[in-house]
C-alpha cells in the first residue's frame, strides 16, 4: 500500500489526529483526501474533500461508501472519551455510547467500505486504537473495554479481508496533544508525528504500529509475569 496516488478517506478529520492524518495524507502524494465529519462546512482544510458523516448512523455511512466509490485507504479515526468508573452509576450507558463509535463505528465503515476497497484492488484499512486497548487505567474502564473491542475487530477484519487482497494495520498510542487530553498533565505525543508514523507503518505493511514508547512497554509486557493491565 503506497500513499502515492492513494484515495485517502479519513473518519473524525477536523481536529487532532484525524486533521493530522489528513494533512500527513496530502504530504506524502495521495491524489485525493476524503475528509469525514459530522459538519462539512466546518472542514476548513485546503485540498480535502469533506463528507458528511456520523459513524453511529448507518444511512450516512453507506451514502459516504457510494459516494466515495474510488477509496484505496480507510482510516478509522473517529473516536470518543468519557470517563467513568466501573460501578458509576452512568458506566454502562457510557460504556455503550464508547462502543457505538469506537467499535460499531469502525465495524460500519469496514463493512461499508470493503467491498470498495476490493473493487480498487484490495488497499488498506488503518484502524485508530490505544494503549489503552491492553491496560485499564481508574476512570477508563468504558473506554479501555471499546479500545480493548476494537483491537479484537481489527484482528478479525485483518484475517477475513485478507483474502480480497486488503491490508489491515492497527495503530496503537498513548496520549497525543489533543482536545481529548487537555488539560492532563503527563508527556504527550504530537499528533502529525503519529499520523506519519502510521502511515509509514501502512506503507510498509505493518499489522501493527506502535507509536510511542508508552505503548511498546505496554505490549512488551503482556507475555511477563507482571503484565501492565495487572
């Protein structure tokens, strides 16, 4: 998969990473950026394409597959972070509104989008994870459960879509300097610098991309003793 001459179509393009990809998207050659947000007129990118899309809603997700029938890249962006404890009150309703974005949202757009991606000769689909897919931290639980299903989701997608010839990378980060982590005080990666790393990673055939030193620590923990999550 090269961005050269690509058909980039990014989820949750106006702000943070997903603006960062579809700037990174541009630099790198692509021949067209899709830019995917709820609010077209507020998509204030020169050489983007804006789309009207809500992930959640399954009627503006197959009018954006139709109507962006040329796409070679999909990159799931679009995300959501509340935060709320295991036995808030509100956990579970939190928890489902995670997983319609996060999960649902990525599980629509690659149904959606697969069987464009084959027509234009297999391509790739970038899924947006975290560190947080692997490690529970207090506070994050609904989140962490969708990033944790999401990882599951892009692992099946990868064995499953493989067979038309699409490539399916994982990119998993830590805190990025966004809306989303305003405000926290802890080290923080720049979200350009993320969005080249992944797309590297996509170039190169990556299954996986590890952008930070935060989620390989986390990774390489997994198979010790002492696992980060416990």
């Amino acid at each position: 998969m090269q961005l050269k001459n690509a058909i980039v179509f990014v989820t949750g393009a106006n702000r943070g990473l997903g603006r960062a990809f579809a700037e990174a998207a541009l630099a790198a050659g692509a021949a067209k950026v899709y830019a995917a947000v709820r609010d077209p007129a507020a998509m204030a990118l020169p050489g983007v394409v804006p789309v009207r899309l809500d992930v959640t809603d399954p009627t503006q997700v197959a009018a954006a597959a139709a109507q962006c029938a040329d796409v070679t890249l999909l990159i799931n962006n679009a995300g959501v972070s509340l935060g709320a404890g295991v036995l808030a009150t509100d956990a579970i309703a939190t928890a489902r509104h995670h997983f319609e974005t996060n999960v649902f949202g990525v599980w629509s757009l690659a149904q959606a989008f697969a069987p464009v991606l084959q027509a234009n000769g297999g391509g790739a689909v970038l899924n947006v994870l975290s560190v947080l897919s692997w490690l529970t931290l207090p506070g994050l639980a609904p989140y962490s459960a969708s990033k944790a299903a999401a990882w599951a989701l892009s692992n099946g997608l990868r064995a499953e879509l493989k067979a038309q010839g699409t490539q399916v990378t994982s990119l998993h980060v830590g805190y990025m300097d966004t809306d989303m982590t305003r405000g926290l005080d802890a080290p923080k990666s720049a979200p350009a610098d993320i969005a080249r790393l992944a797309l590297q990673g996509v170039e190169a055939g990556a299954i996986e991309v590890l952008a930070d030193d935060i989620s390989r620590q986390v990774k390489h923990s997994l198979s010790t003793a002492t696992p980060a999550y416990a």
